[in-house]
C-alpha cells in the first residue's frame, strides 16, 4: 500500500554523508545516494499515467506489511523492465514500481522481484550507477521508453547541436516540496560547468551533465531529491529514449550546478546482458513475497461428512510452496490443515475459512476463501416430540392408536422421520407417525416405556428429539368368589359375589350341583350345571340334590389380555 502519509509529508531517499559542492577539493567524494534529486523550475506533466506512463517512480518498506515509501524515478522499458540507479536499490527490503499514477498517493503498486546493480557501482562513488529492476508481475503500460544507444548517447555528449534533453521526475521542486506530481524540465548539455563543479566525481565518458537556464525568468532548473533514477530523455520522431538516469548533483539542489546523469547509452551492452539474465536472478535470488492473481476456491458440497477442497488461487511465479489453513469465521482455533476438509456438524451455521499461505524465499503472502455451512436441524428451543392417544400410566386397550408429533418448527431443508421404540431396545418396534397397539403388541409393551423418536435430517447432519409414555404393567385379573346363605327351599334366590374392578374386565359366573367341591378355580367333572348369571333360583330338584352336594358358584373375571376364575360353595 502507499503511504497514508505520502498526501502531506513525502519520505525520500536516505541522505548520509557529504555531499559535493562546487569548489570542493578534488579528493572530496561524492556519494550518489546524497545526491538524490528533483525537477526544479520545472513544469507539471498533465496525466503523465496516459502521456508518459513509462516515468514510474520506485518505493521502498522494510517488511511485505509496511508502509511503502517513495523513494526514486524510474524508466519502464518494458512489460518486465524497469530502468533506475543502482543508490536507489541498494538498501535491504522490498521495492515496489507505481504505475498508472497522475499523483504518487494514486495507481498501482507491483513488487519488484530481482535487482541487477551494475558490478561496477560502489555506494562511495559516482561511477556505474546504474540499476535494472524486473517487477514480479506485468506492468501492461500503454507505452514504454526505448534504451538510447552508444551513438546516441556520444551525440548528446559531444554533437555541435545536441538534442533538446528533457527530465522527469516525481521528486521535490524549487520550494523543496514534494507535491506527489511528475514534473518535466528541458535542459542543456553542461558538460564543462560539470567538470569545474564537481571535479575528479565527473567521468566524461560515461556520464552526461545537463542542467537549464531561462533568460526571461532568470530561472535554472535542475533535478532535486526525488528524481534519482528519473529519465533524461530525448525524443526521436515521437519515440522517447533514456539517454540519462539521474545520478547526482548539488545537495541543497543549486541551480547554478548541473545535474549528473549515468549514460546509459554507454551501458548499453550491460544492460542488454542485465535484461537478458533477470528472470534467472529472479529464480536464484528473488526478493519480492507472492502476490495473487486469482482469488482461491472452495469446492464441494457443504455437508455433515462431505469434503470440501480449497484451490490455491493463481499467484506469482516466485511463489514455491503453500500451505492450507482451515477455519471457522471468527475463531482462532484452527479447525484443519491441508487443502482439504472434512465438514462437521460442529461446523453448522458457521463460515469455514480457508487460508491460503503462499511462500517464496523472502517471505509469505495470505489469500482467503470462505464458504458458509447451513445449520443443523436443531428443533427450536423447548419444541419436543409429544405422544398422543396414551397416557402415562394407564392401560391402553387394544387396537388403540397412538401419534407421534414432531416439534411444530424445523429449519428450511430439513426432512424427518420417526420410529417406535421399546424400552430400551436400540431397534424400532415399528416406524411413522402413528403406532397401532395391537392385543400382541401391548402384551410386549406392558410395564415399558414407549418411545417415539423423531430424527430431523439436512445436509449438514441429523439431531433428535423423543417423547415417551409410561406404560403399566399387565396385572393378572383378581377375583374371589362368595354366595351368600339362603333357605335351602324351592324359589330361594342365590347370588354369587366376584371382583374384577379395573376398566375393561368383565365377570361372569356359572352354577352346578358340586358334590366334590375342591375349593379351586374349576367345578369337578361331577357338577351338574345349572345356569349362569350373578343370582340363582332354586328349584325342587335342586333342594332334592342339596341333600348331597352343595351349591357352587364359579366367578370368572375376564381381562382382553387373560382370565382368572374362582369356585365358592353355599355355606350349609
């Protein structure tokens, strides 16, 4: 990112040590890093990103997550090519070219990934300062300046009518502000005043002097701190070349002195050879961490047990290893590692995170996609499955029909089922939403528990609810038979007591001339029956046989589930 700062407060190149003043001994040395400079009584380039795009500028941070700060001009040769001075490279960290800017706090960053400083070129001297860059992506400009050749490059230093020179820089003007805008100035060979301003630091052959002079306005111009690296150009029929890239000159950016420029038309073999070897250099000793081109991926169905895969995206080719992270929106806690995932229930509701790290040599850059899970089918708090048609604790009859109800609400997308379970049993006794008690079925269930389970089912998992019913136990049918003593006379009426008192039994009772009574659940095989019903009337032949057996009566109290019979006898 640009500087926030870069609107009020501009940083330029580091300025250290001393500088070269006209009149300074011979033995002085200039240091091409002091000597950053800018166009000074110049003029604004009106939207340079579409009239001159390739006069880019550099920046400079100490960390891929810094602030980037301007430091230079620079000449974009080429889609991969950028031209400047080896002193505005030279410190460690990341650089970083601006392109389609009209102002410096506006365009596009693209790293730098491989910096080729001409082996000559030391920070203590003037000589060789010359630097070619390769950005790690494609700058795509509408135009880009061509390389001026060694015999262009002998004419503007020797020619009786020099070319007209023109500068470029991003740096600050005659007031000493950087105001973020490209100014241009035209300005004249220099080359004698040059050798008297800074002696023994000049090499004739290869560099070029040049500095402006207007005779209206009395104005010089010149470049200051800035426009280091920034193109001295000549125009040739319509065609820019960079003879020139600013080196150094006055501190206090003097007017009066020219502005020295590394010929780079004599360095012509260099840097032919430098282009030729930077893709190599940006394999061996690249500087710049990935950057993305295509956004990663997610792929997959987002479901309970389903696998998810995160593509890594497209990134730049510096770019050696990556590495996967998964997440959950908002939490720290990793939840997986590796370009795949296996999607939990836990993960419901919630967006799965996957971070992409891409690796180069000096560093790592983070690419995100992001994918969101459906819910769970959890039932709304305090919805559960209901039974209808039972009653905890009372005995069902059969054939009655018991209901399961599922909880009123469900997410979107859920389906469900229910089955029928028995006390603790794992398998269903049956499945759907109504259970019909059959005379069997109720003999199993008797003193169990009947459950109903519902299971709500979506994409991403199941969830279950129950709702139960207390079944009593079958108790067998009580009974206890009496008859009440009557006159052993024709017309006495005899009733029979029994029991059976739950809902649903029925009693019924039999009578016979019992002349074996056993006291058990059965007449003898010898009784004579004489009729059924609760009372009986006897008869003459009855007091006849009452002179040898005695009156029975037999209660049976009958449940749909079992019956359950008593023998009494009229007491004599």
């Amino acid at each position: 990112m640009l500087n926030a700062r870069l609107r009020g407060s501009f940083v330029m190149a580091a300025v250290a040590g001393s500088l070269l003043v006209a009149g300074t001994p011979a033995t002085a040395a200039v240091k091409p890093s002091d000597a950053n400079r800018s166009v000074i009584n110049g003029s604004m380039v009106p939207r340079p990103s579409l009239t001159v795009p390739w006069a880019v500028s550099l920046f400079h941070s100490d960390h891929p997550e810094s602030d980037r700060f301007f430091t230079c001009t620079a000449t974009a040769l080429g889609p991969l090519e950028v031209l400047t001075a080896a002193h505005c490279v030279t410190e460690p960290g990341f650089y970083y070219v601006l392109i389609g800017a009209d102002s410096l706090n506006r365009g596009h960053l693209v790293a730098i990934e491989a910096i080729d400083v001409h082996g000559g070129y030391r920070s203590t001297t003037t000589k060789d300062d010359v630097a070619v860059l390769r950005p790690l992506q494609r700058l795509n400009l509408k135009s880009y300046a061509q390389l001026a050749t060694p015999t262009m490059a002998a004419s503007v230093r020797t020619s009786s009518t020099p070319p007209t020179l023109t500068l470029y820089g991003w740096g600050r003007n005659e007031q000493g502000a950087l105001t973020g805008r490209l100014n241009q100035a035209d300005l004249i060979r220099q080359r004698s005043l040059a050798k008297s301003a800074y002696p023994g630091a000049f090499i004739d052959g290869t560099m070029l002097a040049a500095g402006g002079y207007n005779p209206r306005t009395r104005l010089s111009s010149g470049g200051c701190h800035g426009d280091s690296g920034g193109p001295l150009i000549v125009h040739n029929n319509g065609i820019p070349y960079v003879v020139g890239v600013v080196s150094y000159g006055e501190k206090s950016c003097d007017t009066g002195s020219p502005t020295v420029f590394t010929s780079v038309g004599n360095y012509s073999a260099w840097i032919a050879t430098s282009r030729r070897g930077l893709p190599a250099m940006a394999i061996r000793r690249n500087r710049a961490v990935p950057e993305l081109r295509t956004a990663p991926v997610i792929s997959g169905t987002v479901a309970a047990g389903a696998t998810l895969t995160c593509a890594a995206g497209m990134w730049t080719g510096n770019a050696r290893k990556f590495s996967y992270n998964w997440s959950r929106q908002g939490g720290s806690t990793s939840v997986g590692t590796g370009p795949q995932y296996i999607v939990s229930q836990q993960d419901s509701g919630a967006q799965l995170v996957c971070t992409v790290t891409a690796t180069s040599v000096v560093g790592d850059a983070k690419a995100f996609a992001r994918v969101t899970a459906g819910l769970a089918p959890e039932p709304v708090v305090g919805q559960w499955t209901t039974i209808s048609g039972v009653t905890d604790y009372v005995q069902p009859l059969p054939d009655t029909i018991a209901t399961c109800n599922a909880p009123a609400f469900l997410p979107t997308g859920v389906t469900i089922t229910q089955g029928w379970f028995s006390g603790l049993s794992a398998d269903p006794i049956s499945t759907g939403s109504t259970l019909l008690l059959s005379k069997e079925l109720l003999i199993q269930l008797g003193g169990q528990q009947l459950t109903c389970r519902t299971t709500a089912v979506n994409t991403m998992g199941t969830n279950m609810t129950e709702g139960r019913v207390q079944l009593p136990p079958l108790y067998a049918p009580t009974v206890s038979a009496s008859v009440a003593t009557v006159p052993i006379a024709a017309g006495s009426i005899a009733t029979c007591l029994g029991a059976g008192s739950r809902v649903g039994e029925v009693v019924t009772y039999e009578w016979a001339l019992e002349p074996a009574f056993t006291n058990n659940t059965a007449f003898s095989g010898a009784a004579q029956p004489l009729g059924v019903g609760q009372t009986y009337t006897l008869t003459d032949a009855d007091v006849v046989g009452l002179g040898t057996a005695q009156l029975a009566c037999r209660a049976t109290v009958t449940a749909w589930y079992a019956a359950v019979s008593d023998v009494a006898v009229m007491a004599p």
